[in-house]
C-alpha cells in the first residue's frame, strides 16, 4: 500500500450521500466543514472514504442522532473543536419558552416546566 492510499475498497455513492445527509442534520454544512469536530483526515473532508471509514462515521452520527447525551468524538483523531451555533439552532435561543412549548404541544408532545 503506498503512502496516504485508503486501505480498503472506496466507500459506495449511497454511503457517501448518506453520510452527508447526517452531518447537515448534525448541523455541518458540508465535509469539510465537519473536519475538526469529526476527525477526518484532509482526505476524507474532500469527500473520500472507504467502506469501513464511512459505516463508522455512518453508525457514529446515527448514535449521536438516538442518544443526545451522548458526545460526538472523533475516532480518528483526539482533536475536539467546538462548533460555532447553526442558525437555526440561534433562532431556537431566541424564541421564548412559551412559543417553543406550543410548538411541541401541536406535534403531540407533552410538555411541563421543570
């Protein structure tokens, strides 16, 4: 294997298409945007990955998606960095807690103070 070469098979198009889809839900708007707070090597923030790569950020984003508690880390790298605030995720700071509570009341949630 020569130097900076993938050790596996290229990840297919649906993994990649996949991947990214979670990560713009996870608030990143592209790979390389996602680069510091997951790890990725300069190859994988251009969009390359292999099968294994991309199923372990895959089942790592879909982790972090069921367990809220949980911290993304990176498994490739011990860099953390922390991501600047999404849009919507200021938009959502800015709202009173009333408009948030009736918003989840209409999607069949229940809602308490704490």
């Amino acid at each position: 294997m020569a130097i900076g070469q993938p050790a596996g098979p290229p990840a297919s198009a649906q993994q990649v298409r996949e991947l990214l889809a979670l990560l713009n839900s996870a608030g990143h708007t592209d790979f390389r945007d996602a680069r510091g707070p997951m790890g990725f090597t300069q190859r994988q923030a251009g969009g390359k990955f292999t099968r294994d790569e991309a199923a372990t950020f895959i089942t790592q984003l879909l982790d972090e998606q069921y367990s809220p508690t949980t911290t993304i880390s990176a498994p490739l790298a011990n860099v953390s960095t922390p991501r600047a605030p999404t849009a919507l995720q200021k938009t959502l700071r800015s709202a009173s807690s009333e408009s948030l509570a009736a918003e989840l009341q209409s999607r069949g949630w229940v809602v308490m103070e704490p």
